[in-house]
C-alpha cells in the first residue's frame, strides 16, 4: 500500500491567533501531528497542505514535505475540506510519476493521536481493502439520552427508544467521529467527494487520544495532558 499523509493547516484562525504553529507543550502545534506521522511504518510521505508561508516553515523545520502552496480560496472559513484534498491530488498526479494509492487526513488540531493511531487505521484499511477508514470514539453523551425542547418549553426525546430504563450500562455502544484520521481511497475521493464514503470503516480511539482542539480550553487540556504523557520534558 501506498499512503501519503497529508496534514491539513491554514494560517487563518478565528478562536486561536496562528492555532495550527502555537506553542502547545514546548512545540508548535503542528508538530506533535508531523512528529507522530513521521514515526508511522505505514505512511510513505508526510505533506503540510498549507496558504501560510510561516507554517510551510515550520512543517519543513520539523520534517515535513512542503511541495506546494495552498491558493488562498481554499483557505477561507468556509472553503470545503474536501477541495483541499482535491487540490493536492490533482497537484500529486501533476507532477509526481505515481499517486498514493491512499491519502489520509491528519488535523494538527488532534495532536493527541499517535503513530499507533496512524498504523492501526491503515492495518484495517489493508486487511479490509477499505474504501475509507475514519476514527472514531465512543460518544460521551449517547444519542438515546439526548433530549430536545419543544415549542411549549417541555422535553421530549431526541432520538425514540423502546428500551424501559435508559442505564448508560444497557445502551447499545454509540461513536461519533473524533476528527484525528481520515484514511481514504484517492479515486473515492475524488468520485465520491465525501469523506465518509457508504462503507467505511471505524478505528475506535480511546477518550484520552481523542481531544480535537476548537478553543483556549482545549488547547490549555491538551497542553496539561502532553505535559504530563511527557514527563513535562518539554516545560
């Protein structure tokens, strides 16, 4: 199998100035993603998909590929993550003699994940011949114990259930995705612009490697956590 990383990170941020190159735990940001797919058996190459020439840097300085630059419309707020992953295979099959057979999203804002992460989705990809591969986590809040309001203030139920007594213990297991891998065929990609095609797979990840980073109190979670996974060496 051919798998090329790409790691997706604008130079826009609302929530967080320059998120994706902060500090976090003594190293950018970006780098504890970088670092964990560099230490991956199962990538072939690791690329900073990037408008932000400041960031192009830092991918570089710690091993990163930076081989082409983001244009600048696919880096607006609202520009499709998919037209992203388009763009660099469109820009692969331009000017690389073979294109990776899969491409797998990495976030910088997941920098939780490890290399073990990386490789385990790619493992189900191979033993499975996947379309796509996503992770996921187990929900913290289950579905069935959600609740809506409706127009007269009371509550009813979010999603109906014939279980009697809703014991968190009884629930049948519900996942939502974390947003840390997305593993994906380039021609389903490409065909079906989704990704999250009809018939991917999971790779379940635990709560602890879960944490996707959308505002100061996660970043300030994450710092605490890689501070003490790492024996706070990087303080």
């Amino acid at each position: 199998m051919n798998v090329l990383a790409l790691i997706t990170a604008r130079g826009g941020s609302k929530s967080i100035p320059k998120k994706n190159i902060a500090p976090l735990a003594g190293k950018p940001l970006i780098a504890w993603t970088i670092e964990a797919a560099l230490q991956s058996r199962g990538l072939n190459r690791v690329i900073v998909s990037t408008d932000d020439k400041e960031i192009a840097q830092v991918g570089r300085d710690w091993g990163a590929e930076v081989p082409f630059m983001r244009p600048a419309e696919l880096a607006q707020d609202d520009s499709p993550h998919i037209a992203v992953l388009e763009h660099a295979i469109r820009w692969l099959k331009a000017h690389d003699a073979a294109c990776p057979h899969y491409i797998m999203t990495l976030q910088p804002t997941s920098p939780l994940r490890t290399a073990e992460d990386i490789d385990g989705a790619i493992q189900i990809a191979e033993a499975r011949d996947a379309i796509a591969v996503v992770s996921v986590c187990e929900t913290e809040h289950h579905p069935y114990l959600s609740k809506r309001i409706l127009e007269d203030g009371t509550l009813a139920d979010f999603v109906s259930s014939d279980i009697a007594y809703l014991c968190r213990q009884a629930l049948p297991p519900a996942y939502a995705l974390n947003g840390a891998i997305y593993l994906n065929r380039c021609e389903s990609l490409l065909r079906d612009k989704t990704f999250l095609p009809q018939g991917a797979y999971g790779y379940i990840m635990p709560h602890e490697r879960s944490l996707d980073i959308d505002s100061l109190w996660d970043f300030y979670l994450a710092d605490l956590i890689l501070r003490d996974r790492h024996g706070h060496a990087n303080a």
